[in-house]
C-alpha cells in the first residue's frame, strides 16, 4: 500500500491518479427529456431495471393536498416511477405517509419537506410538502427544492470519496493519518490513529468546537486539529466528531490532489448526472457547478430561479447575523471556505434518490460501476457490538431515525438542519426526507418523531416480505 502524500508518486493498483483515470473514463450522460403526463409514469430513462414483483394493475396513487409535483410531469432524469403496487407497496397503506408529514409540518417541524421513497429500483414517492420558508411568497417545496444536507455530507460525500480512493488503491483504512498529514504528531497513541479510527467515530478526538470564532482556511484547521489531544485511547470509545471527518477530507483532497469538491464532482456527482448536487450552490451559476455530460455542457438555472429552489436554514445572530440560504450552515464548515469533509454539500431529494440506488446496486448505476460491491459492503456494516457505527455510516440503533422496520443491515445518516437518508439492502428500499428544520432556529426538534414516523409508515406499506419489529 502506497502512503505517499503525492499520487503522482503512488503506485496503485491502476496506473493513473484518480482525477486522470475519471478523465479518461468518463463519458457522456444522457438526459431525457419528458413530455408526457405524471400518469404515464414510464417517463424518464430506465436506469436501474426493477427486480420487484410484476404489476397486474395501475390504480391512480392517491392525492394529498400538500403535495407539490415538480412542474407536473415526472422526472427528466434519475430513477423511473412506479405504482406502489408494481414494487410490492401497498398504495393505500403508503398514502398514510403523506399524512404524516403533513401533520408534523403543521405541528411545527419544518417550513416544507421533500421526500423520495424507492423499491426495486422505482421510485413511489418523489415530492414535496409545504414551502420553503413560512413567510409568505416563498414557493412550494418540490422534489428539486436543494436543501443544506449538513452531516449528511459525511456519508454521501466523504465516505463515497474515500470508498473510490480505497478502491483506487490509493487509501487503505489503515493508513495512519500521520502517513498522509505531517502535523499529525504526538504522542504514541496519537499516532497510532487510522483511517479507520476517524471513520468509525473512535479515534479519541473532541467532539466539536467554536474554531470559526478565530479561524479560516484549511492550513489554520489543519493545524488546531493536528495539534490536539486525544481525549481517549483510539478504539477505546466512541465519540461522534467533526473533527475526525475534517481531517478526513483533508486526506482526500491530499492523497488525489484535488479538492473535496471537485473529486465528488469529477468522479460522481457528474457522472451520475446528479445536477442538483455540489457545494456553495451561489458559485454553480459562474463556471463551478458540476458538467452534466462529457462534452461540458451545463444544464443549470440562472443564478435568480437558483436561489428560489434553496431551502433557506437559520436566522443566524451570533456569527453571520443573517438569513442563510445557499451558504453552509455549519459555522466550521462555512470558515473551511465551504467545502469540509463533515458538511457544506446541498443537494435534492430526485438526487438522493439516485446515489441511494447507486448503493443498493452495490456500486453500479446505469450499466456503469462506480464503487466495488465488496467495498460497499465493508463501508456500510456495523463494525462492533460497541457501537451503531458502520465506516462513514451508521446502522440502526435501538432508538434511531430509522424507525423501528430498518433491518439490521440497512445504514443512513442523518444532518443537522433536518436531513436524513436510510437505505434498506434487504428489502431493496430508501427512504430520502429533507427539510430545512433549523428555520428560523436551531432550537426547533420537532423533526425527529417525524424521521421515525416516516420511515415506519414506508416499511408497513410492503407486502411483498415480513415486516416485523428490529429486535
């Protein structure tokens, strides 16, 4: 296993540097265009082939009133839809989900929600709920309202980085970090800590910390985080730690010599044609926004009908003293320049559901393999009895926002502003809930009753396997 700092000088598995073997590979996208009715339901191209159980009928799905179709008509891009039915859902018994978001939004959980449900590579949810803001002449959520994902970032943006660079033979998950970042020193067993350990949550390091209050820049985080103690043996305890997925990104933007941004870009959000998907969503409009197909075309909005699909987060008065919306909300994350390993991607929920089903394929989407299965496999499972926490993923724990349905080997992660993606490999489900709950305060909690409520409801819909209690 290579630890050198430079790729160039690496000599991994494939002869090329990551971002030279995307370059080479990479090839274009397609983009459907759908002009018929949300009825029709085939619309948008068939990028994951259903393996679910064959559809005998198509009953209309049901109504709810504050439900917001995306412009009427189904999606252009990104997984087809399907009556629940063809997927082995009960339609009746998925509609009670539309209630429940409903009833939690008015209790106060969130401004507006976006949701997207699929099985057997179909999705039987993909919409919006409420607005984006309470005041008025905000406009309806829609399934392509792009939403703060927080620490959701660490799971769909980290962790899927670090996968393709496993992969690439260019990390391996015991790499010290000392091997990758020079200030990392210190005593033994700070030393001793690997990639494993920052992954996992036990590495020892803080929780958290107000560093934006004196500093900016990837060199001064770099240096505070690099020079602290442990606060425990690695592999002792387990301490959830931003700290730990900063460093993380770090190592990524050092190993491919390229940022965090950019690598995710380059090697999956593009290729996937996940176009409501980046950082710093205010700079995609001047020239940084991900290419939706190999030739550089951009198929982005301008930078007005931009800003009218971002979910603003909090009235900030301590540090900003503004209205977020399109800036990060994580105060560290916005001083990193917004671009962190542990927060700062926005995205929607008709992108989730496509990097949610790149998963359950174990690595492929669209004929094409993004990420070993074995590696997927190795990432996503819990690694002890010690604690809930798989590598960059979390699994379901005895209370968890999966609800009580999610098996034992299903994994997700959840974000601060009120994000949460769950992907259930044995029954072949995700479920993708967005809101902005931090708007206006941070203080607002109402959104975990709903997280459980949701995923309960979707996994009491199936009928096509047994549906019991996660003991």
């Amino acid at each position: 296993m290579c630890r050198s700092r430079n790729p160039m000088l690496a000599r991994p598995r494939h002869r090329m540097t990551p971002g030279a073997a995307l370059r080479d590979a990479r090839r274009p996208l397609a983009v459907a265009v759908c002009g018929l009715s949300v009825l029709l339901l085939s619309c948008g191209p068939q990028f994951a082939r259903p393996d679910g159980p064959p559809s005998q009928s198509r009953p209309a799905e049901p109504s709810a009133p504050a439900r917001h179709a995306d412009a009427a008509v189904a999606p252009a891009y990104g997984l087809p839809l399907a009556v629940p039915e063809e997927v082995g859902m009960d339609s009746g018994l998925l509609a009670r989900v539309d209630s429940i978001v409903e009833a939690h939004l008015i209790a106060g959980a969130a401004p507006g929600a976006a949701l997207a449900v699929g099985r057997y590579g179909r999705l039987v949810r993909l919409q919006g709920y409420g607005t984006l803001d309470r005041r008025q002449g905000y406009p309806p959520v829609t399934d392509s309202t792009i939403y703060d994902l927080a620490s959701v970032t660490k799971a769909v943006g980290t962790t899927t980085a670090l996968m393709m660079l496993h992969d690439d033979g260019f990390i391996s998950l015991d790499d010290r970090v000392a091997d990758h970042l020079a200030d990392w020193r210190g005593t033994p067993a700070k030393e001793s800590v690997t990639v494993r350990h920052l992954l996992m949550h036990n590495s020892g390091l803080a929780a958290y910390g107000p560093l934006y209050e004196t500093l900016e820049g990837r060199e001064q985080y770099r240096r505070r985080i690099a020079a602290m103690s442990l606060e425990f043996e690695p592999g002792s305890q387990t301490l959830y730690s931003d700290y730990g997925v900063i460093l993380l990104g770090l190592i990524i933007e050092q190993v491919s010599g390229q940022t965090l941004d950019v690598f995710l870009r380059d090697r999956l959000f593009g290729p996937l044609g996940m176009r409501d998907s980046g950082f710093n969503p205010h700079d995609w409009a001047n020239g940084s926004a991900l290419s939706v197909d190999g030739n550089g075309t951009r198929d982005l909005p301008e930078p007005g009908d931009l800003l009218t699909r971002i979910a603003p987060t909090e009235v900030d008065t301590a540090f900003r003293r503004r209205h977020l919306r399109g800036e990060v909300h994580d105060e560290n994350a916005f001083a990193l320049g917004g671009v962190a390993g542990h927060a700062g991607l926005f995205s929607s929920a008709r992108d989730l559901a496509v990097f949610a089903q790149l998963m359950l394929n174990r690595g492929v989407y669209d004929g094409r393999r993004y990420i070993n299965a074995a590696t997927i496999d190795m990432f996503t499972r819990r690694q002890g009895e010690a604690s809930s926490r798989a590598l960059g993923w979390d699994t379901p724990a005895a209370t968890t926002s999966a609800g009580r349905y999610f098996g034992a080997t299903s994994f997700g992660h959840t974000g601060f502003t009120g994000t949460s993606i769950w992907i259930d490999p044995e029954k072949r489900l995700f479920v993708v809930l967005l809101t902005n709950r931090v708007n206006p305060t941070r203080d607002n909690q109402r959104h975990i009753p709903l997280r459980r409520d949701v995923a309960d409801a979707v996994q009491q819909a199936i009928t096509d396997l047994p549906v019991v209690p996660r003991s």
